[in-house]
C-alpha cells in the first residue's frame, strides 16, 4: 500500500470481516449541500441504495449524491423523487464496478425547498477476500 499519499476526507470504513458494510446519513430542506460520515474503500462495489423520504420535500427540490461535489454518478435526481415520501431504491448509478480509488460521497439538496427530510444509506462490500 502506498504512503505517500494523503487519506481520504472523511476516512474510508471497512472492517476486516466479509460482511455488507453500510454509510448512512439523514438530511432535511436546510443541508444543501452534504458529505456522507465516510468515503467508500478503493475496490468497494455498491450494492445497493436507499434513499427513505420521511417528510416529501417542497416541489421542485431534487437530490443527486456523486462522488464530486454537485456529481450525480451515485444518485440521480429522477432516481430520488424526493417530492413524494416513501422508499425509493435508485439502480441507475453510472459508477458501476469496484470503485478505482476511496470514493467520497457528496450530496447536494437543489431547489430551495422549504420542507423535506430523508435517510440515505449506501451498501457496500469491500474488496477484502484476502
């Protein structure tokens, strides 16, 4: 493993067991833009999404996650539907496959909405097979 080069921000988590890790995070109308607690490890491939819509957000208000700020990569708008509550499990991620390098995940929260909350969890399995 290289040491020359400066850890991810946040740190990327994965534990040594082969277990389906996750990252949540909850979010309302007034975050805007976001950074999920911890990155995804290098050779980690998402397994699934879910994004819980607990309180619809106002109309008009989208939420993408990316792994750049303001990206869409991981979640798309369309794929979120944040104006109705209820489970939405987005599939349509353009990141496909082990990811090349400790992926930060970003969101951002468009549209001034003035209502609106919800919990984004992101499975994942890291590439630990020894």
């Amino acid at each position: 493993m290289a040491t020359n080069v400066p850890p991810v921000n946040p740190a990327a988590r994965e534990y040594r067991e082969q277990e389906v890790h996750y990252v949540r995070r909850s979010v309302t109308f007034v975050n805007g833009s976001f950074v999920m607690p911890a990155s995804l490890p290098e050779g980690a491939l998402i397994t699934a999404t879910l994004v819980l819509v607990t309180t619809a957000f106002s109309d008009g208000a989208s939420l993408v996650v990316g792994s750049a700020p303001g990206g869409n990569d991981i979640v798309a708008a369309a794929d979120s539907a944040v104006t109705a509550a209820g489970a939405k499990r987005p599939d349509t991620a353009t990141l496909k496959g082990p990811l090349a390098a400790d992926t930060t995940l970003y969101g951002t929260i468009a549209g001034a909405p003035a209502a609106g909350a919800a919990t984004l969890v992101f499975f994942y399995t890291p590439n630990n097979d020894g």
